[in-house]
C-alpha cells in the first residue's frame, strides 16, 4: 500500500513502474493499453523516500533511508543490478530522482542539506555538483525534482514550504523562483509539460496547481479527486496524459489529461463567418439570428466589407438590437456597402458554466444584377485644346494626350456611379482593379516615361456591376531623342584631287527608355554649302552616301543626324573632308655636296615648293634622265645623304619634283643640278677558288666560287662580276668564250647556271672582274675549273620503323635506315620533353640502342635519330612504349592464427618470385621464399616455431625478371595468446523463486562462456550453461539450484581457434529457502450448476505461482479477514493451480484467498478476493408463465398449482 516514498516512473512506452516505499521492497507493473497491475521482482533494498527514474532500457532506483545502495532493472532479464553507491545517504522524497534525457540522472540528497548529485550513466558514477541548492531540501516530507527537456531542473522544496528553485544545468547555476502557493508536505510531486510544471502539494488537499515558465506565475489547476497524502507520486505519462497515486495506504490510481494549446476550455470565444459574395448589393436590410444566451453569457456580431475579399474594411459592431420573435434578433449593419461581407460572432461566457449558442444568421440588402452599358465613341487629341487628332497603335512623343467619350448607360438599373479609366502600360490590366474611378466622361494623360500605353474603360454602376472592358485605345509614345550617328568618316580621309567623297557613320539605334523604343525611322544629311542640294538636309535609311562633292578647295564639313519613328531628333554629327585640284610647284634652293669629287659621293638638299595645298607627301629624283611616271626614286625627306649618285664618270644631272597629300605631281615642274665625278677603277681580285656545292641525290649541280678583293678597289668600288665557260680555255687568252654568270657586292658567289642553263656534272671554267659605281671595270682575274658531282645533302629514309622491347627497368629500340648512319635516341616521359639521349657513333644500317635505369610501369615517349657520313640528321616520329609494371602485392592478410603460428596470403603480380621477411621488429630475421608467374596469383606462406601472445612485424619482398627487389609495406600480425581466466566473482542473487548464483569473470581474450556445475556429493548430475558469444568480462546466472546444497562450479572458455581456458573448479553452498513464493495471475469465475431450487453456485478459483507449489483456498461468506472454510490441500507442486468450491448458496457474498506453499514448506498467499455468486434460474415452467404474464395482464391472477395442491 502507498506510504512514504512511494515512487512512479514511466519507461516511456506502455508501462508505469511503482515501488511501494515506507520501508517496503514491493515492485509493481502497471501496463497501460491493458489497465493491469502486475508484481515484478521486488527491489533488493528496504525502500524509503530515495528515487525512481526510468532511462533508456533501464529502471534506476536510489533507496533511500539509511542506505547509500542504487539499482537498476533490466525488465528483459528480469532482474536488479546494483550499481555505484550514492555518495551519501538519501533522505529527500520519492520523487528526488530525474534523468535528463541524455547520459545524466540527477538525486536530491534532502536530509535537511542543499546538495544535488549527478550520475552519470555511461560511466557508472556519481559527482556532487558544485552549486548548492538555495534552500534546505527535507526529511522526505514533500520535495520534488522534474527536468524541463531543454537543460532546466526545477525543485520544489517540500517541508511544509513553498521554496521553488530552478537550476540551469549547462551554467550549474541556480535561481529562485515565484514561491508555491502552499504548503508542500508528504506525498507532493511535480511534472513538467508544454512550458508549464504540473504540482500537487498533498498535505491532506485535493488541490491540484499550475506554474506557467514563461511568466514565473502559479494558478489552481482542477481539483483532485480525493485527498493526496503521504505515499502519493505523480509522473509524465505518454502524450498529454500524467498519472498519480492518492498514498496514504489508499490504493486509488489516477489519469490525467494534460491541457494543451489546442483542448484547454476557452471562457470566451469568437466565430468569425467566411466571406459572403452579396453579388452587387447597394443598401443593406440588416442581419438577423437565432440566439440562446443563458445567464451570465452575452452575444455580439460585427461585420465588416471588402471590394475584393482580399482587402477589408475594420470590424463594425451591428447596432439597434431588436427582438423579433422568440429568440430570433435583428441587427442594423454598419458597414459600408461592398461586395463581399463578413460576420464575427463573439461569446462570452463569465462563469465558463454555460455557453451561448448562434445560429440562423441572415444578412438582408437591396441588389442590382444588371451590368452597365460601356460608351461606344472615342475622341482621340494631341492635347486638351484637340487641335489634332490621334490614330491608335502609332508613335507619337505628345506627353498630355486627350481622350473623351460618350454612349454609356445603365438603362432602368441603379444608374451609372462613373468609369473605371485605365491608361497604362499593361495591355492585359484589368481597369476597376488597377485603374481610377471617376465621375468624367473624359482624360488627360501626363507622362514622361516611355512605353506602349493601353486606354481601358469599365462603366461602373450605384449597384457596384461593372460592365466588361472596352478597350478603345493604343497609344505608343516615344518622348526621347534617338542616339547621335557615331564613328562618322570620309573616304578619302586626308586631301584628293577626286572631287567625289563617300561619307560613312556606324548603325544608330534609337535609345531605350523604360524598356521602349520607337525605332530609329533614318538619317538627314547635308554639307557646310551655302546653297545647291547639299545646302538642306536629306533623308537617307543607309549608313553610306556617296559622291558627296565639296563646296570649296580645302576644308569642308559633313552633317548627319537620326530620327525615329515618334518624330524626335539626334543632335548633328559632323566630319571633315578635303579637296585639292591643284599640283604642287618644283621645289626650291636645290644644291649638291660636293659638285665635283674623285669618288662616287655626293649629297643633295632642297626646300618645299612656293605654291601647294595640303601637305607635301613625297619628292621623286632621277639621275641623268628626266623625272616620269616610270622613271623616279621616291623619298619623304628634303634632303639625300652621301651616296653613290653619279652613274656614269665626268658630268652628271640630278632631277627633284614634289608630289602633294592629295596626289598631284607636275613632272614638268622640276628642279635641277649638276655634278662631276671624277672617280679611277678598281684593281684585280685575287686568289681565285672553286668548290663543289651540288645536291647529288637531285642532279642539283652548282660551283661555288670566293676570292679575295683587289689591293685597290678604286674611288668608287661597287661590286663584282663573275664569268664561266664549258670550253676548256681562260679568260686573259679568250675572254670572248666566257658568259657573264651573275654580280655580288661580296666575294663569294655560287653558279647554277650558265646563259639560262643549268650546270651538269662536267668540267667549268672562272673568272672574276671588279667595278665601280660609274660602270669602270678591272682586268680579269685567274681561270679556275671544277668539275661539280655532289654530296648527300638529306639524311638516309627510315627503311623499318622504330620497335622497343620493353623490361621493368630497361628497353631495347631497333630500326633500319637506306643508307649507313649512326644510332641515337632521344627519350623522356613527357611527349616532346625528353631530357635523355644515348646511342652509338657507329655507321650501320640495323640499328640497336639499349635504355638503362628506366622507371617500372611508365610510360616514355621517345624519337631515334640517325647521322649519315656528310652530317645529315634524320629523325623519326615520336613513339612511345610503357615499361612493365613493378611488382605488385596485394591483399596482404594474417589469417588463421594460431597460439605458435600463421598464414600470410597475398596476391602478387609481374614478379617471379616473393621473400616473406618476418620477426619481432622491423628488423624482421626471418625468412621464407616462394617462387610465383607473373601472372597475378593468390599465394599463401605459413610461418610456425612463433611465440604465443607475439606481435610479429613483417614484409613481402617481390623480385621481378631482371632481379630487381620490391619491397611491401610493413605489415604486422599478433598470434593468439594463451587464454587464461581471471578474477573470479560469485554473487547469491536474492528474491528469485529457487535458489539462483551470479558468475562474473574476466578472461585475458575473447573467449566463449562455459559453465560446469553440479551437487558436490553427485558429479554425475552435472550441467553446462553455455554462450558462444566471445567476450572478455563474462557475466551468467545459475538459476533453480537445489536449496541448501554444496555446488562444484567450474568456469571455462574457447577462444576461436578452440585453446581452452579453465579455471580452478570453485565450491558454493546454496542458502535454505527461507522466501515465500508468489501467486500471480489470479483469476476467479462463478457459476451455476441446476436450476430452480436445486440450483447451486461453485466458484472456481486459478493462479500461477513463481515456484513448484501445492494448491488450496480458504474461503468464507461475507467479507472480512476471517475464512469459515478451506479447500483439500493439493500437495503435488506445480506452477499452474485450479481449484473449483463447489455447493454454495447463489446470490450471495463470499470472499477468499489462494494458499501455495513451496518444497520447503514456505507459504504463499493471495490478497483477498471477494465476488457475489450469480443468481439461480428459474425452472422452463416459471420462465414461460413470467413472459405470458408479461405478454397479457391477466395471467398475473393466475395461480400455479403443483403436485396435487
């Protein structure tokens, strides 16, 4: 029965968990889906004012009292596990202990202290926090500990006080809050929910309070169903609901429905209607409703309106309340007459006992269905004065257009209000939504933003029906100028002597404004001519004109400007253009330096001409010749430096004539001097020297020539000129047999031909004559003769291509070539970077060269090239070939390990054969071999002879076909230890039904957990208890052992590999069964056996007991503590009872209890049960006369007469 410290706590699925308290172990189940209690096992302590919390899969309790124990139960295995002791003794209340949803619980230590400890759940132990509580928690009288969710314990301090404490765990800070308003005592509790915390303060109350967070305010909640005292709990339930203990040894157990947001009683509320469409009302009747307002309630209505039920009016209370009949109202609206309306209904109710009700609510008005007639005739102006007309859909740039109409009516209906007038630049607006009401039959725009502008008109009635949109206008305006013609040029540019001028000017577009543009409609043009047709603009859609001619000599000017299609102007854009018809004079002040001069040297100045337009571009000069349109030297400057001028010896003429900007030259207007050269001719060349320089792969013959210059060159040295002849003579004997075969300024020179023929290859004959700048020349030099044959002047052909034979680090390339030439390649591993060259100087035609030190697996790109013995160089195309892959292992395991040994597999490839180095360092020491393919393969090395419990260090060397070694990485492997058990435990478990044992132990690997055991005095009889999980703390229970008795437990284990481990075989001595058993599930049925008279009850009575037991119940009539009779004992022990009390009286009370008593004679006995046996049935005879005398009245004087009376 509830008493002091009793404690809920809900596992926040289907069940709430009590533990009685008042120094009492009992554990009770309350499943919720099925309404039933049920006992559980009972906690392994004396239970007194500690704390009950459930978290995660697990029930925490701390006991309390006198005592600093703390348990756990697992309801899967059904039993308590003790955890970490308190740090001191808990003396506070049943409610002291809450978990915070995460890995902590928090317990209040009361005892009259302030101290709050923290367990952590993870780690299995307690911490005292640091912040102690602002008041005294108590003897158990009251406090109260609940958890917010969000990082919040709140604490009420009991005691016959209202202390109320709030503690922010993050910050360990505390704060107190609005005191309770009450005394808080034995069996108070608390709970939090949907920021309100949820308090009863018990002392003998019924009293139920609220505390609202967020405004640190209390209020009275409802009221309890009975008094609360010492012994009650309340705990969070699921959902909204809580539940409750009343205490004080009153078994009543309670549900509560929490309020939330959307169910908590309202003491007033409102009924806001949806939005009625009236249609076109024009005057409102008034509203009307049906209304039941009992005392102390009220009712009002407002309305309010909206043109568009989007936007709407404030709400207006309806006024001049009038009774009409019974409990029907009416109600004057005072809300402006729109389409749409809407009505809100207010209650109130003062004392929240009764409500109001509304219904039958009517609104009554006055409407017009009739649509308006829109006006038919449209004026269009350019201004309000209309002194010109418009025409829709042009462009126009009048920015106050005027617009007036006619024809529009309502015929009989509510008359015309005005028109909706829309001017804008949607052509899809809807005009009585984006447009102006007015009363005018007319409209001025203004504007000055660009765009396509569309008229629109709806004819709007008093009724509010809005007639269709007439859409009578499209005016587009454009009120910007178009951009000025830009990058404006002639052709030509600069000065002609053409009169005829082509004017160019890039596409103009017409500027756009508001996202509108009227286009550009072309161009006017004209010149800076005072009269003739170039004087006034003209228009023109191109961007081009041609033979524009100009209006005097010199400069003249070009204007051209856009227009677009509204009418509006550019600004001009002007160009300059030149004109000359005129050619310059001849130049002035002519001299030459010096006039005369033994060598060929002579400089020559002179200044502009007196009459030119414009610029002078060039002077063209002629030496002893006059100037002509093929006969000139041209330059740009006014002056000639030293030169060679003079063309022939004695005197000589220099011409000079000026050419203007524009072209124009006059070759008559030349100015002239002379000068003398009095120069001497150049000496002989010397030492005269043929040399072959033919091409003999094509036939190409050719003769080089050198000599070296005479020891005179003369005044005037200009150059030299070469001779040959086939006929085998020289050129001082028969010069007349020689042809001249080319000048040089230089002293070599190469003859391919002679008179216009090619050379062959037979013997030619030289000469070599200098000459000077006035055409003197020397004697001959001395005839040499060469007979020309060639060399290789390419490089052999590629005969085969290149081909490699490729290794992991080396490479061999092979090619032939046409001709004999040495080898060479050149290779790297970026395309067209190589870096690398080696080769042979040998001349062969099959060539071999061999490639060292190459990377594995990579890919090179390389070319060969080839010398032939006249130092021509071939190459080849660029190849490319990839070096074989290293060796590569893989998949590198440890497996089957063993106490004294391994397995090492791996996949290896490219290698042909693997070292396995292996030892207990990186230093390794040991090793095997394996030769493999260099096909990938899956290889397996077994190494033994190792130390149990060992770390081996080890590695796969790899060795591919050229013996390169390929080291792995380091791998490493631990061979099994020895396994071995340690730290033996054996704990009696108490309250269990036989006689149950705990075995803990740890083992120093993962093994599996064995368990030998049987009666010291009767090995024979032995049982195993096995798990092949592998751990290594191993934990197992030993149940339903033999009371009283020495047990031989042994404790073994088998790790994967099947080494066992064992422990020494360990002696216990079961307790005497000194426990009662328990009897659960009780149930008991009555019925009637005969009818009539003879009818008698029977009562059959079942249960199930925890244990083996024997079977009887005790049993009297009425009800007390007291039993008149008792059922034959049953002594054969089972766990499943049935016992039927046959012969009772029907319709009478009998109470009774079930008796179990276990093998050691240990009874067990039910609570008291009491029930009323049914009634008896009458016989078929009674049953029938009972319905007839119900069927027909007067069967009811009918007497029964039986047996002869």
């Amino acid at each position: 029965m509830p008493y002091t410290g009793t404690s809920l706590a809900y596992d926040n699925n289907d069940n709430v968990y009590y533990i009685q308290g008042g120094a009492y172990s009992y554990t009770n189940k309350y499943q919720i889906s099925t309404k039933k209690w049920s006992m559980i096992e009972p906690i392994p302590c004396i239970y007194y004012s500690g704390g009950l919390a459930w978290a995660g899969n697990y029930l925490y309790a701390a006991c309390g009292g006198t005592t600093k124990y703390f348990f756990r139960y697992n309801p899967v295995s059904r039993y308590w596990e003790q955890r970490a002791d308190t740090p001191d003794t808990i003396v506070a209340s049943g409610q002291g202990l809450v978990y915070d949803g995460s890995d902590s619980m928090y317990l209040l230590r009361g005892n009259g202290g302030t101290i709050l400890y923290k367990y952590t759940i993870s780690t299995d132990a307690w911490t005292t926090e640091s912040s102690t509580i602002p008041g005294t928690i108590g003897n158990s009288y009251g406090a109260s500990i609940t958890y917010d969710g969000s990082g919040a314990l709140y604490i009420i301090r009991g005691n016959s006080l209202g202390g109320f404490y709030k503690y922010n765990i993050g910050t360990q800070t505390w704060s107190t809050l609005s005191s309770a308003p009450g005394r808080v005592y034995n069996g108070a509790g608390a709970i939090y929910f949907e920021g309100k915390i949820y308090a009863t303060f018990a002392n003998l109350t019924q009293k139920f309070y609220v505390y609202d967070v967020a405004s640190d305010t209390w209020e009275v909640g409802p009221t309890a169903l009975s008094e609360i005292s010492i012994g009650a709990s309340l705990v969070k339930g699921s959902g909204s609901t809580a539940y409750a203990l009343a205490g004080n040894y009153d078994f009543v157990f309670w549900k509560f429905n929490l309020p939330t947001s959307t169910t908590s009683y309202k003491y007033n509320g409102k009924f806001t209607s949806a939005a009625y469409d009236l249609g076109t009302p024009y005057g409102y009747i008034g509203l009307s409703a049906t209304v039941a307002s009992p005392s102390a309630t009220t009712t009002t209505f407002e309305t309010r309106t909206s043109t568009d039920s989007a936007t709407w009016g404030s709400w207006t209370a309806a006024t001049n309340l009038k009774k009409i009949a019974g409990s029907t109202y009416t109600y004057n609206i005072a809300s402006s007459v729109n389409r749409y309306i809407q009505v809100r209904c207010t209650l109130d109710s003062d004392e929240s006992y009764q409500t109001p009700s509304v219904s039958n609510i009517t609104i009554s008005y006055y409407g017009d269905p009739t649509v308006p007639t829109n006006p038919d005739t449209l004026n269009s102006y350019t201004t309000a004065t209309q002194a010109a007309s418009l025409t829709t859909n042009t462009w126009y740039n009048y920015a106050s257009p005027y617009f007036a109409w006619s024809g529009g009516s309502d015929a009989t209906g509510s008359g015309i209000l005005g028109y909706y007038v829309y001017f804008g630049n949607d052509e899809n607006a809807d005009a009585s939504v984006s447009g102006t009401l007015q009363t005018a039959a007319n409209y001025t725009a203004s504007f000055s933003t660009d765009g396509e502008y569309f008229l629109k008109i709806k004819t709007k009635d008093n009724a509010g029906n809005i007639a269709d949109h007439w859409s009578p206008f499209h005016y587009r305006y454009d009120g910007t100028t178009p951009n000025t013609p830009s990058s404006v040029a002639a052709d030509p540019r600069s000065y002609t002597a053409t009169n005829s001028f082509t004017m160019f000017w890039t596409t103009t577009t017409d500027v756009t404004s508001n996202s509108t543009s009227s286009g550009v409609l072309g161009y006017y043009y004209k010149t800076g001519a005072g009269t003739g047709s170039f004087s006034n603009d003209q228009l023109t859609t191109s961007t081009q004109i041609s033979s524009i001619t100009s209006y005097q000599n010199g400069t003249n000017t070009f204007y051209v400007k856009s227009k677009d299609n509204a009418g509006n102007y550019s600004d001009y854009a002007t160009t300059a253009y030149y004109y000359n018809g005129s050619a310059p004079s001849a130049p002035t002040n002519l001299a030459v330096t010096p006039s005369s001069n033994t060598s060929n040297s002579f400089a020559f100045s002179w200044d502009p001409p007196t009459s030119y337009s414009g610029s002078i571009s060039e002077y063209r000069y002629s030496i002893n010749s006059l100037p002509s349109a093929t006969n000139y030297t041209s330059t740009n400057t006014e002056a000639l430096t030293a030169g060679a001028y003079a063309t022939i010896k004695g005197t000589n003429v220099f011409y000079v004539v000026a050419v203007d900007e524009a072209g124009n030259v006059n070759y008559d207007a030349y100015a002239s001097v002379e000068f003398t050269a009095d120069t001497s001719a150049p000496g002989i060349p010397r030492n005269v020297e043929a040399f072959d320089n033919s091409i003999r792969s094509t036939t190409s013959y050719k003769v080089g020539l050198t000599w070296d210059a005479p020891t005179d060159l003369g005044t005037g040295f200009a150059g030299y000129a070469v001779y040959g002849s086939s006929t085998a003579t020289s050129c001082d004997s028969s010069f007349s047999s020689f042809t001249l075969a080319g000048t040089t300024a230089g002293t070599t020179y190469v003859v391919a031909s002679l008179g216009g023929t090619a050379l062959s290859s037979t013997t030619y004959y030289f000469c070599v004559k200098a000459y000077d700048s006035t055409n003197q020349y020397s004697g001959v030099s001395s005839t040499v003769s060469l007979l020309p044959s060639g060399r290789w002047l390419t490089a052999p052909d590629l005969s085969s291509n290149p081909a490699v034979t490729a290794k992991t680090k080396s490479a061999s390339v092979t090619w032939s070539t046409s001709r004999t030439a040495n080898s060479f390649v050149k290779y790297g591993t970026s395309s067209g970077s190589y870096g690398n060259e080696v080769g042979s100087s040998t001349q062969v035609t099959a060539h071999s060269v061999a490639l060292t030190n190459l990377n594995p697996g990579t890919t090179y790109y390389y070319k060969v090239l080839f010398t032939d013995e006249d130092g021509n160089l071939g190459q080849s195309s660029e190849y490319s070939f990839k070096t074989l892959d290293a060796p590569l292992v893989s998949n590198v395991k440890c497996t089957d390990r063993g106490l004294y040994s391994m397995y090492i597999t791996f996949t290896v490839k490219n290698a042909s054969k693997v070292d396995l180095q292996y030892g207990k360092t990186t230093s390794y020491g040991g090793a095997q071999s394996l030769s493999v393919s260099t096909a990938e393969s899956t290889n397996s090395i077994k190494l033994d002879s190792l130390t149990d419990g060992m770390l081996y260090h080890y590695r796969l060397v790899a060795e591919d076909e050229e013996g390169y070694d390929y080291n792995s990485d380091d791998y490493s492997c631990e061979t099994l230890p020895e396994p071995k058990i340690t730290s033996l435990k054996i704990q009696y478990v108490m309250g269990m039904p036989t006689a149950t044992v705990r075995i803990l132990w740890i083992s120093n690997t993962a093994v599996t957990s064995i368990i030998t055991y049987y009666p010291t005095d009767n090995p024979q009889s032995s049982k195993d208890q096995i798990s092949i999980a592998l751990k290594t703390s191993h934990d197992m229970l030993l149940k339903d052992l033999k009371d009283n008795t020495d047990y031989t437990v042994i404790v073994k284990g088998k790790d994967p590999a099947g080494n066992e481990a064992s422990f020494a075989p360990q002696k216990l001595k079961t307790s005497a069964d000194l426990r009662a058993p328990e009897i659960v599930n009780m149930n008991v049925e009555s019925t009637i056996v005969g009818v009539g008279d003879e009818a008698k009850a029977q009562i059959i009575v079942c249960w199930d007991s925890d244990e083996p037991t024997s079977t009887q119940v005790e049993f009297g009539e009425g009800t007390g503590s007291t039993y008149s009779s008792m059922t034959q004992e049953d002594t054969n022990l089972t766990l499943n009872h049935c016992v039927t009390i046959p012969s009772l009286l029907p319709s009478k009370i009998y109470h009774l209890r079930a008796l179990s008593k276990d093998k050691s004679g240990n009874p067990g006995i039910s609570e008291d049960t009491v029930l009323v046996t049914p009634k008896a049935t009458k016989d078929a005879l009674n049953l029938v006369v009972d319905r007839l005398s119900k069927t027909f009245g007067f069967i009811k004087k009918i007497k029964l007469f039986n047996n002869g009376k």
